[in-house]
C-alpha cells in the first residue's frame, strides 16, 4: 500500500494568509489649515487693535459687581421673566384662537399677531409711554380710575410693550408646535369622551412641546437683549445704569464692555438651561439623546488619552 504513495509530490501548499490590513491615509485639507490661520490672524489684529486703543480696561472689574450694576442685572432679568410669562400665556391663547373654528376669533387673532408683528418694539414703547398725552384718565368702569400718569408706570409700559409684543411671535409658534401634532392624536381623545380643553392639556400640548421649546429658548433669549431698549422710557435696568456710571465716571466706553460682558454671562447660563430642556422633552422622541457637555468633554479627554497610551 505505500508503494502507491506519490514520493515526487512536494509537501502540502500552507493555508493561505487572511487579507492583508488596509492602512488608510487620511486625505489632508490643506484649506482647513488656511483658514484656521487666516481666522487666527483676524482674532490677532482685533485683539492687537483693541490694545492699542485708549481703554480703561481696569474700570470694568473695578465696576463689575458694583451694587448699581447687580440691580440692573437684577431688573433685567426680572423683566426677562414677566415679559415671556405674558408672551407665552397671551401666545398659547393667541395660537387657540387661531385654530379655532370660530371665524370671529380667528380674525381677531390674525389681526393681533399682524399688528404686533409688523410694528417695531421699540415704537410700541414709544407709544405706551406717551398715551398720558391721549388720554387724561383711565376708567375701568366702577371699579377703578386714576390719572393715567399715575396708572401707567414705566414698569408696566416696559411689561405691556414687551409682553404683548412677544406674544404675537409665541402666538405662530404655539401654533406650529399644535399643529405638529398628528390630528389622529385629537380625534382619538375626541372618541375616548375627552373635552376639547382636556385634549389640549393632556395629548396635544405635552407632545407639541418638543417642537415649542427650542424655538421659545431663543425668543427668551432675544428677550434678554431687547430688554435694553426700556431705557426709552426711563426705566433703569442694565444698560441704562451702565450708561449713567459711564457719564459719571468718564469711562463710557468701558462700560458699554461691562454691559455686553453681563449680558454674554446671562445668555451663555440661558442657553445652558435651554440644551437641557431641549434634552428632557426629546425623551420620547430620539432613540438615543445627545451628550451632555460634560459627557462630550469626558469622551473627548478619554478618546486623547487613549489615543496617546496606543501610541506609547
């Protein structure tokens, strides 16, 4: 039997090997380096700029958290508040109507929001402030009367200007967010025997709100910013104050940099608390929610620090 063995035969060919790893270059973006460069330079020449300006720049820590600075801080964001909280109420009530069936509010509605929306914030202002001029006194039947120098306040002009002026633009988007909703959503709550308002409050609204949110986080934000326009009306928040410490102290300059580093602090902290917010009603929306800033900035380190052990 082993004569029939083949002797010339060589030995067995050896497995071949598994394919060979791709080592991948990255193409290079020559164009991303330039304008890096070119950006930095820019940054550079107005930072270089600035410097050789005649600026106090010791002025504004000397003033920053000065008393009179931390009550306009204070008034601004007060007005901030009670502003979007008659925006969003009036807005709601507004973008009702405005679905509504009824022809007589829904025209009542279109008028306001095209009103409010078409006329500057600053000449509603303007013209709150200066009705004293119109009208001598206000009556509100038997219940109230007073002279209207008296009634209207530069507190409650700041508020109604701001207020109802807001609340055309909450007004389209509390209408969009509703809107959003998919009508089978109504229509099912309709045949479970739930009222029209019980519907609103308990399937509509709670799902609209992931589409209201971010659009409302910015308009508090710009809020924040109109808010230094009130000083057309002699009421003292942030700018008007700083304004007044920049006439006094010879340094208006500076302050005008205090009042935009205040409001960049306020803003950054809003624009903090809108992210997660945002984050909280996409819950039911993303399969996966986006990192947090610090779950971005963990990974971020991790992925540097193992990129540095595999190159050890």
């Amino acid at each position: 039997m082993t004569d029939d063995i083949d002797k010339t035969a060589g030995p067995a060919p050896a497995p071949a090997a598994g394919p060979e790893a791709i080592r991948a270059i990255p193409v290079r973006h020559y164009g991303r380096y330039v304008s890096a460069l070119v950006a930095i330079g820019l940054l550079g020449s107005i930072v270089w700029a600035f410097s050789q300006g005649r600026i106090n720049w010791g002025a504004i820590p000397d003033y920053f958290f000065d008393d009179r600075v931390l009550e306009g801080v204070g008034k601004t964001l007060l007005l901030t508040v009670l502003s979007m909280l008659i925006g969003i109420v009036g807005g709601v009530l507004l973008a009702v109507m405005r679905l509504s069936k009824n022809p007589v509010t829904r025209a009542v509605s279109w008028f306001y929001i095209w009103f409010f929306r078409g006329t500057p914030v600053l000449v509603q202002l303007v013209v709150w402030f200066n009705l004293g001029l119109v009208f001598e006194y206000i009556v509100l039947g038997p219940l109230y009367k007073d002279e209207w120098s008296d009634f209207m306040t530069p507190l409650l002009t700041v508020l109604l200007g701001l207020g109802l002026n807001e609340a055309a633009y909450m007004a389209e988007i509390c209408r969009a967010g509703l809107m959003s909703v998919d009508e089978g959503q109504t229509e099912a709550a309709h045949a479970l025997g739930m009222s029209h308002s019980k519907t609103l409050r308990r399937i509509v609204i709670p799902q609209a709100m992931r589409v209201i949110v971010p659009p409302t986080g910015n308009e508090v934000i710009n809020m924040l910013k109109t808010t230094s326009l009130v000083s057309v009306v002699q009421y003292a928040e942030l700018w008007r104050i700083t304004q007044d410490i920049g006439q006094v102290s010879g340094a208006p300059v500076e302050m005008y940099f205090l009042a935009a580093a205040w409001y960049l602090v306020m803003t950054s902290i809003l624009s903090v608390g809108q992210y997660y917010i945002e984050r909280h009603y996409a819950q039911g929306s993303s399969r996966q929610l986006p990192p947090t800033p610090w779950q971005s900035f963990r990974s971020t380190v991790l992925s540097v620090s193992s990129r540095k052990g595999a190159q050890a």
